[in-house]
C-alpha cells in the first residue's frame, strides 16, 4: 500500500471512529439542569473531544494497520 494510499484510507478510517465514539458518554445540559441561557438544551455539557479524537487516532490507526496487512495479499492473488 502506497502512502497517499494509507493516508487516504487514515483519513476515512479517523472520520468513521470519529463519528463512532462522539456519543458516547455525553450528557445534556437538560440531563442535570443546568443549562446555560442562550444555549440549546439538548448541547453537550463536556463534549470531552480531546479524549474522543485520541481514540478515533487509536482506531484508524488499527483499521490502517489491517488495511496495510490485508490489501496487498488480496491484490496479489
């Protein structure tokens, strides 16, 4: 797998884990009262992004490791 390959394939994989873990361990602010004024209820009271962009880094970096392993024995067959 060529580079512009693995990065493309990277940048597919960091976006999908993105997506994946960005519910999780959300609250809302309705969820405990306290919303702010002017914000949506329904916004994330700590959306904890750092951490969630870490672990989808973690999660294409597998998903890319398999890709590198696999599409080269399926291309030579």
């Amino acid at each position: 797998m060529s580079f512009m390959s693995a990065l493309v394939v990277f940048t597919i994989a960091w976006w999908i884990s993105f997506f994946a873990v960005l519910p999780i361990g959300v609250q809302g602010q309705w969820e405990d009262g306290s919303t702010i004024e002017g914000t949506e209820e329904a916004a994330p009271k700590e959306p904890m992004l750092k951490k969630k962009a870490l672990w989808a880094t973690i999660g294409a970096a597998v998903i890319t490791a398999a890709a590198a392993m696999i599409v080269p024995r399926l291309l030579a067959n």
